[in-house]
C-alpha cells in the first residue's frame, strides 16, 4: 500500500514499518546522512508511530559518528529538543522509553550525563525515568563497546584487570582475559577453555570514527570505515578515475603467510570477478599498492542478513523467498566454476536499491566476498569493542577436512545451516570453536520442528536435506535447492524426502564404523546369552557390510565417486574387522574366565560341604566314642578344632537360616562336652544368639521359636549352677 492509496487515519503495518526503517538504516550505513521528513508518510497516525523509531536510529548514528543535525553547529551533537524544533507534533510523543534512548546513546558514544539532568529537563517523565537509567546503567556496565566510542584500539577496563592491563572477554567462554593495554598481541589463548583467537583492533561498528590505513590506494581515495569482518576491514573509497564510490577491502595483517597462499586467493578472486548476476556483488578490482593487497567491490546500499535478522525475524515464506534466490545465485557461479567457500549471514546483503519509502518491494539478498575464504575458514577473530569474527557453524564437514578440496555441495549446507538459523532462531551447532567443529563432523543437527512445531515439515524437510553429513545425500546442485525451494512456495511436493530412524541409523554406522561395529557385536553377545545362535547374527552383520558396499556403490555417479566409494568401504572393512578381532578375543578371555570361575565355585562348594560333614562327624560321632572311652586330652583337642571351624563359620551364616540353626545346634553340642561349666556357658550363649536371631527372622516357623526357647532355659540353668560368681 503506498502512502498516497493509504487513508489519513490508517495505521502502518509492521512490515511496511520494517522496509520504512530498513531503508533508513541503510541510508545512514552509505555514509551520507538522511533526512527523517523524506521517511515520514503523511498520513498522521502512521507519522506517529514511525517518528520516534525513526530519531532513536538517527541519534545512534549522530552520536556514534559525531555528526550534528545542523552543518554549521560542527560541535553540538543533536538532543531531544532538536529534534522538537524540527518536529512539534514529537512533543506529545516524549514517553520515557525515547527520553531513555537518548541516555543510552550519550552514555555508549557521548559524554555520559547524570540522572538529574534528565530530572531537570523532563520533571513530567522523572519518576517513570528514575527505574529506566538505572536500568540501562546496568546494562552498559558489562558492555565492552561502552569504554570504546570511536572504534579506535582502546581497551575496556574492568574491576577484574590489573594496572597496565586491560579486559577482554573470551569469545568461547566467556572468561576474561588480561592483554596488555600497550602492546596487542596478534593471537590470544585462554587459559580457562583453551580456545584461541586472533586480535583486530579496528570496530567493527559502521561509520566508526577511524583514520584508514592508507589515504590512497591506487586510484582509490579512502574514506570511513564500513565494517570489519574476518577477512579484513572494508572501507568507503572514491575511485578517482570513474567517479564512482565504491567498497574497498583490506586484508588482516598476517592473512597471507606464504606466496602460494596469495597465489590461490588472487586466482580465487580473479576467477571471481569474472561473476555479473544480480543476486551478486561484483568485484570491480584487484590490486597492489604500498605493500598492501586490496579488492574492489561493488558499493550495496542496503544492511547484511545478519543486521536484518538481528532487528526483526523473518516469517518462514520469507525465509524459503531470501533462501531460493541466494540458492539461485550460487548456482550461476557454480556453473562457472566458482565456489564461495564462505556463505553466512553477514556476506548476504539486502539490496534496497535507493528505493522510495513508500515502495512495497522486498529488500534484494545479493552475495559478496566470493573467494575471499581463506585456507582457515573456522578461525575465530575478536575485535577490541567485543565483536566476534569468523565462525565454523557454517561450514560444512568437507570443508572441516580441507577447506580446498570442495565442491558447490559445500556452499549448499552452509545456506542450510542460514535456513536452519532463519526458521528457528538457533544454529544447528553450538559452543566453543573445537565443540563445533566435532559436531559438524559427527552429531547430527537437532529437527527445527523440535524447536518450534510450527514450521511447515517440507521446509524442514529442504533444511536437513541441505545439512547432509555426505555430500552425496544433499541437492545435487544450488539450482536443484533454488527449485525444491519454489515447489513448496507454489504449494507443489517437493523433492527431497525425510530420513527414517533407519536410515538415520545406517548414515551414523557409516560415519562411525568402529562403534557401529562394536554395537553390533555387543548386541551379538546379548542374543547369544538369550539363545540366538551367534552364527545367525555375523551373517547379518556380513550382510550389512556387503549392503553398505553397494549402496556405496549406488549412490557413486561417477567414476571419481566409485573409486571414492569403494576406497571408503575398503576402509570400514578394515575397521571392522580389526574392532571386530578385537571383540573376539575380549568375548573369549571372558568365557575362558568365567569358566575358570564357575570351576572354582563348584570346587568351593564341594570344600565346603566337605568341611561340614567332618565337623558333623566329630561333633556327634566322634565325640560320642570319645566320651565312651573317657580320654580327656583327646576330648579338649576335639572340642578346640570345631570351636576355630565354628567361629569362622559364624561369620558366614547371617543370611542362611538352615546353616545358622546347623552353627547353633554345633554351638550347644560344643557346650555339653566341655567340662569347665564357665565355657559351656560360654558356647550355650552363642548358641542362644544364633536360634535368638534364626527366631526373629522366622517368627512363624513352630521349630525355631522352640528351639529359641530350649537355648533360653539351658542358659538360665547353666548361670544358676553358676550363681553370682559367674
């Protein structure tokens, strides 16, 4: 809807809001500061409710780059009541959330005013404002970017640092670690994770207030900083000869480390340039100048996918629309031999084109930096302000391995990785750069419908059809994704398919073989203890082997792919059957252990009741030949040896009762034979303990309860035999 079909009381979309600020932003990021009036629809409620957005970005931007409202007022910076003077109708508009703003923006890039300013000048919003500041103080007090205002090397300090040492936070962990204020260190460890990280000490804050390297590189003279990313900084430049401005990019000190490294980059690049598609940024030129390389580039008007996302989430057909016509360009510079190698959200630009703010039309997503990823494409860089450079999220498995020997395949899962991040919200992999780089390589990512069951199942579909672990399993090409993509737009079936479970498993076991295979032998040994032959099971795990060969074989489309796919078989084969020897020989030791062990328990339980037949025999049948006959020594060595046995035996019953009343009724035969009635007494009471205890376990066995009873009242004689004495 334009403004002039829009009627005079009609209120403003939020879409449309969004392109109105979006092409307000992106103005203010060209460097030539626009007029708000030029952004204001006429009708006035809508005029409302984009006014006050519309000045919170333009304080952030005057403040940030010292810009004032008026040319001639070259040191007053613009507040609140100027933008009154320009505007009467923002007067009622005044809320504390815009007084606030301009605190915020004061605070991180200006001169950082107290509260009771803020009290004097606005006494009808005070108490609403007291809450607010202190708010916003706590929140720019953890904020690295507030002790940096003009993008230059200055390190924020903290309570943590030591004097002459300044903070920065690990961009893996979070821990902080102290650099030297004086001498910046090129790359950083800490000591907490492990994790390293280069060192930039330019902003990455556009329209930062930074002096270039160089006033002139070739024909091209230097403005202001445009950005930083992890290949280099990227500056506003004039080209003298044309009398255009253009994006000029300067590589990192240290990017190259050896010629045949630059070598690559400039053929790369070269081979880059030759690149005219729309949906591309072009490279006007490459060059050498002061001992500096530097790349020429087509200058955007417009904000990255990273900045857009950051403001406002994408719907998920809008998502699916950016994503196909990203696909679409990358397929035209894969016909031509061209990879990226780097697609992430903050090399897509979204094209405004100079647009009125009234147009309907959809920001343009246009690709850059093309070959500018280097040989370490996971390395992670970090800025003085905060800004973490550079991610392995993106990238996809092959380019772990070698970030050289890829294929358009590659920059097909690093855009799903972006449609993963459009529709949920999250990267499909997170943490430190070492975690992630193990989970691209091995875990699969989670389904988006598991973040957010809102999402159409065909474009999660697309996604995870994108974030295959083999090359083999995704879109053949970015074109075939662009048209899967445009089916589900249409409202036609798409293309790709959902992996099953069991299919799910057979790509893990042939990522993973040495532990598929010992699952499978694991799970061999479980059947056979429950009765399936073992012989059955290796045949199927033979199978699966021959199985996972032709499939191979199958899936090869060429011959550079079948060489690869039987060289990848022949190394499972081999891991299988090292795993699968090793296996063996563990499943025979511990047969031939448990073996040994069963042999051992039954020669224990053979000793053992060997023992007890003896005591019983000296106990109740020697003991009676020997009272016959009367030889007291004889009786004494008797009645000594079956007490050592007994009281050892003791210790061993507390869970049997036939062997503890067996003990109690040995204790009390032990008792009758001696002569000294103190030691009777002695061994009746550890007879009395044992039926005492075998009495309480039993409480309804007739037997234990009389026997418990018997043991009482032999006890009660022997102490009155006894008497106090005892």
């Amino acid at each position: 809807m334009t403004d002039e079909s829009r009627a005079p009381h009609a209120p403003i979309s939020q879409a449309e809001r969004d392109q109105v600020l979006d092409r307000f932003e992106s103005v203010w990021q060209t460097g030539s500061p626009p007029a708000i009036a030029d952004f204001l629809p006429h009708s006035p409620v809508a005029r409302r409710e984009l006014l006050t957005e519309l000045i919170m970005i333009d304080l952030e931007y005057r403040w940030r780059r010292s810009q004032p409202m008026e040319p001639k007022a070259t040191s007053v910076l613009p507040h609140l009541e100027s933008y009154l003077e320009h505007f009467p109708d923002l007067e009622p508009l005044l809320c504390a959330e815009l007084i606030a703003e301009e605190y915020r923006v004061r605070q991180r890039w200006g001169d950082r005013p107290d509260h009771a300013e803020y009290t004097r000048r606005f006494p009808r919003q005070a108490a609403e404002l007291a809450s607010a500041l202190a708010q916003i103080d706590a929140e720019l007090q953890d904020d690295p970017r507030t002790a940096n205002r003009g993008g230059g090397v200055e390190v924020e300090s903290n309570s943590h640092s030591t004097p002459g040492k300044a903070g920065l936070s690990c961009p893996h962990c979070g821990q902080t670690i102290e650099i030297p204020s004086d001498a910046l260190p090129r790359m950083l460890a800490c000591s907490a994770c492990g994790g390293t990280f280069s060192l930039e000490s330019l902003s990455t804050i556009p329209g930062g207030i930074v002096r270039p390297p160089f006033p002139r590189l070739g024909r091209y003279e230097l403005g202001h900083l445009l950005g930083t990313g992890a290949f280099g900084s990227v500056w506003r430049a004039r080209d003298s000869e044309l009398g255009r401005d253009v994006a000029l990019k300067i590589p990192r000190s240290g990017q190259f480390l050896e010629p045949k490294q630059e070598e690559r980059f400039l053929r790369e690049a070269r081979s880059a340039a030759r690149l005219h598609h729309h949906g591309i940024v072009a490279i006007h030129d490459i060059g050498r100048d002061q001992e500096t390389l530097y790349i020429v580039s087509e200058l955007v008007n417009g904000m990255t996918l990273a900045q857009r996302v950051r403001r406002h989430r994408l719907s998920f057909r809008e998502s699916a629309e950016l994503t196909a016509l990203v696909a679409a360009a990358l397929d035209f510079a894969h016909q031509r031999g061209v990879v990226h190698r780097d697609v992430k959200p903050s090399n897509i630009m979204l094209s405004f084109g100079g647009q009125a703010a009234s147009d309907d039309h959809s920001p343009v997503p246009r690709l850059m930096d093309f070959g500018l990823a280097l040989g370490n494409a996971g390395e992670v860089t970090m800025t003085l302000d905060g800004q973490v450079l550079g991610t392995p999220a993106y990238m996809s498995p092959e380019q772990v391995r070698d970030p050289h020997n890829v294929d358009g395949r590659s920059d097909v899962y690093s855009l799903g990785v972006i449609l993963y991040e459009l529709l949920t919200g999250e990267l499909p992999f997170r943490g430190m750069t070492r975690m992630v780089l193990e989970q691209v390589l091995i875990d699969e990512p989670r389904p988006p419908r598991r973040l957010n069951d809102r999402i159409p199942r065909d474009l999660e579909t697309i996604c995870l059809t994108c974030l295959a672990k083999d090359p083999g399993g995704r879109y053949r090409t970015a074109g075939a994704l662009a048209a899967d993509l445009r089916r589900w737009l249409e409202g036609k079936p798409i293309d790709a398919r959902p992996v099953g479970r069991a299919q799910r498993f057979w790509l893990w076991a042939r990522r993973n073989p040495v532990p598929a295979v010992t699952t499978c032998l694991a799970l061999i040994a479980l059947a056979a203890s429950t009765g399936i032959p073992v012989s059955v099971l290796l045949l199927a795990l033979t199978t699966l082997s021959i199985v996972s060969l032709v499939f191979g074989i199958y899936k090869a489309k060429s011959g550079n792919e079948l060489a690869q796919a039987m060289a990848f078989a022949r190394a499972d084969q081999r891991k299988a059957a090292a795993a699968l020897n090793v296996s063996l020989k563990q499943c025979y030791q511990a047969r031939q252990e448990r073996k040994r062990a069963n042999a051992a328990a039954v020669r224990a339980k053979r000793r053992f009741a060997s023992l007890r037949k003896l005591a019983h025999a000296l106990l109740f049948e020697l003991a009676d030949k020997i009272d016959d006959a009367n030889p007291l020594p004889a009786r004494l060595f008797l009645i000594q040896s079956v007490l050592v046995y007994l009281d050892g035996l003791r210790k061993e019953v507390s869970n049997d009762p036939l062997l503890m009343r067996e003990l109690a009724v040995s204790y009390a035969r032990v008792g009758d034979l001696q002569e000294n009635a103190k030691d009777a007494l002695a061994s009746h009471r550890h007879s009395l303990e044992l039926f005492a205890n075998l009495a309480q376990k039993l409480p309804e066995n007739a037997q234990a309860q009389r026997d418990w009873a018997a043991s009482r009242e032999k006890v009660q004689d022997l102490e009155n035999v006894l008497g106090p004495a005892r």
